[in-house]
C-alpha cells in the first residue's frame, strides 16, 4: 500500500480554527495526515496542533512572552516566520513531513514564503493566501515550485466559495506529494539560461555537449520568474557550475520592468562560490506587460508584441552601458571563479545586420563600456562574432573543459550505456 503522506499545516489557529480544522478533515478524507503548525500570537486555537505556537518561537530562539512584546505586528510575525521556517526545514530534514500548506491574508502570507523558501526543491509548497499572484509578492520571495490558490471568500469564516477553494488546495497538496518526482542527484546540475532557441541557440549546442561530459543541464527561460528559479537553486548551492547567459531579467530591472527576478539577479552563484560562465546576452532588450502602455523612456524606441502578455522595445546606447556597469559590479561581488564572455559581433538574434533590431552604435556603446566593467576578479574573453555563432559555444566550452581540468569544476558522471 503507497505511504501515507504527511502534511504540515501552518496557520494562526487562533483566528483560522474553523478553516484550518476544515483543511485537516479535507487533508485526511483524500488519504493523507495533516500536521498541524500554531504561528498564532495572541492567543491559543480551540485544538491542540502537533507543533504549538510556543514551539514556534522556540525555533526562533525566542518566547511568545517576547514576540508580543518586541513592539508591534510586523516584527512579531516576522520572528514568528523565522521560527516557522526553521521547524519546517528541521521536520523535513527528520523525514517527518513530505509537504506543506499554508494559510493567510497578507501576514499569513508573508510567513508563508519564508517557511517555502526554507524548503527544497521537489517538497510540496502550496500557499492559499487573498493575494495570491499580486504585485505585492517580490519574486526574491517566491520559492521556485511554489503552488499559489486565491482564498476566495477568505476574509471571515468558512463559506461555500472558501471551502470549495481550500478543498482543492488540500487535494492538490496530498496529490503532489504522492507523485512528486524528486530531483535526482546522480549526476551533477549546471544550471543555465537562456530564452527562446529563436532569439539565442547556444542551448541547442550546449546542453547534448554538457550531457555527453556527464552533468545535468538545467535550462530556465529568462522571462522573470525562470531567472528567479535559477538564483533560488543557486542560493542553496543546488548547482555545480552556472552558465548564465541571458541576462535580460537584469536589464528589465534595472529599466524599472515589472518582468524581472529581483535585486539579486547575478548575485546567488557568486555569492556561493559556485563557478559561473556569463555573458549578456539579450541585454539590449526590455521587456513589459503588453496590456500596458509603453514606459514613457521607450515610447520612441523599436516595439515588438510578442503576445498578450509580453511585449519588448530595445534600450539605446546610454541604457546598455548603465546595464554593462551593472554586470560588472555584480560581478565583481562574486567569491568563486567567474568568466565573462563578450560577444562584439551581437547578444541576440534580431541585432545582426539586416534584422529589425540592428543598431550598431548602440552595440558598441554597451561593448566597450563592458570591456571597461569586467572586474579583476573575472576573466574578461571576447569573440568577435555574434552569441548566436558557434564560436560563442566553443569559447564556453573551453572555459568549461580547461575548469573541469584544473578541479574547479567537479567532473561529470557518465550514465552507463
């Protein structure tokens, strides 16, 4: 018979009994074991939970006596998230859960993401929360498999609309863990990005080479959230080397793009000590929101729709060396070997002679301001032709190979045939 799986249940039993006592009957009637986490404050729930909200607090090396009196609700929710995320990881780490769901508003929430954040890859995250996917939610804060549902009718009691919106969660959240395929760790992961193989291809090249040598290669699309995947991995060292090569996201931020992946987008490798391979490609690119007007800076700049959803223009000589001082400072942070490709001849499909978005002038801004910012601390290797060209390929590959040579890389583990 398939293990039962276990699931910790957070939320303030305080004020949420009758919800979250809903999602327990809701978690046992579909086959799974509900494990209750109190991050209530003020008060005790009317039901004794596995883990109390003193227990909470004594994760965070503290007391609920002190939470109450560290001075207002802001600071004792975040002690109270800090205890919360540290049980978690404790229990998974003890085999004792295999996923989690959460309850809450904005504060609920708020903990939430921290207890997510603290979990790795493959554990079931499910948040139920009244600003599920809002703007207020940074993507720094989002787990990479974060699994969100609105609480519908969630403000006060339960209602017909609430049930049938936590019902779903709890089901969705035992059924994950029942078929969740955790990451296999055989083989070492590189982790590296890119866009669509229309507008850069080294992926098509690059991943069956790394295959061959014996890694996994794990390839996130550079569309916000797939950058912010790929710095979440790097933050807990999930990676062995990191070929960053798309680094739109970064320039979507500092152009004040809501399609970003945080402040921290080309930090999480460096910062780790994890070895890096980077290279700008599709910087001179700014994406936005199709369904809003075009930012006031770029309203005279080329415009593409890509969909409903997604729309870019491209940034001029000024912007991109503003964006190449930016990679370089990031750069420069980096405690572990770093290598900066620079392709003179181009950094995405539709820049080359003859295409749409060619402006040479504006690329040669950005290269000799890069030229300028490549930190001491990082190779500096320029090719003349374009990213999409197998040279480019080439150069990452003898980077990557002379690594591995001289044991920066570890080696790769080859399947057997």
């Amino acid at each position: 018979m398939e293990e039962t799986r276990r699931i910790l249940v957070i939320g303030t039993g305080d004020t949420k009994a009758d919800e979250l006592l809903f999602m327990r009957e809701r978690i046992e009637a579909v086959g799974g074991i509900a494990v209750m986490m109190d991050v209530s404050v003020l008060g005790d729930p009317p039901y004794r939970p596995e883990h109390d909200r003193h227990a909470v607090a004594h994760a965070a090396d503290t007391t609920i006596k002190a939470i109450i009196a560290s001075g207002d609700e802001n600071t004792a929710m975040t002690l109270m998230a800090l205890g919360a995320a540290r049980l978690a990881r404790s229990l998974h780490d003890r085999g004792e859960i295999d996923g989690v769901i959460a309850l809450g508003g904005s504060m609920g929430t708020d903990l939430a993401l921290d207890v997510a954040l603290a979990l790795p890859l493959g554990v079931p995250k499910f948040v139920v929360s009244t600003i599920a996917y809002s703007h207020l939610l940074p993507p720094e804060r989002i787990a990479t498999d974060l699994m969100m549902i609105l609480w519908a009718g969630g403000l006060y009691g339960l209602n017909s609309a609430c049930e049938a919106v936590l019902s779903q969660a709890c089901g969705a959240v035992v059924g994950a863990a029942r078929a969740v395929v955790k990451p296999d760790e055989a083989r070492p992961r590189i982790g590296m990005s890119s866009l669509g193989k229309s507008c850069l291809q080294y992926m098509v090249t690059l991943k069956p080479e790394l295959e061959k040598r014996g890694y996994e290669v794990i390839v996130f699309h550079t569309t916000g959230m797939g950058g912010r995947a790929l710095e979440a991995i790097a933050a807990q060292k999930g990676f062995v080397a990191v070929l960053d090569f798309s680094l739109q996201e970064l320039a979507n931020q500092l152009t004040g793009s809501v399609v970003n992946s945080g402040t921290d987008r080309l930090e999480n490798a460096g910062r780790q000590g994890i070895p890096q391979i980077v290279a700008p490609g599709a910087i001179d690119m700014v994406d936005f929101p199709t369904w809003q007007a075009v930012p006031a800076r770029f309203t005279e700049r080329p415009y593409h729709a890509h969909n409903r959803l997604l729309a870019s223009v491209t940034s001029d000589g000024a912007t991109r060396k503003e964006i190449a001082r930016a990679i370089g400072d990031k750069l420069a942070a980096a405690t572990g070997p770093t290598a900066f490709i620079l392709p003179a001849g181009g950094i995405q499909q539709w820049d080359q002679e003859g295409e749409p978005l060619y402006e040479p002038e504006a690329l040669s801004a950005f290269v000799e301001e890069m030229r300028a910012s490549v930190p001491e601390n990082a190779e500096l290797h320029e090719i003349a032709g374009h990213i999409n060209d197998a040279a480019f390929c080439d150069k990452a590959l003898e980077i990557f190979d002379r690594w591995v040579a001289e044991g920066i890389v570890p080696p790769g583990r080859r399947q057997a045939a």
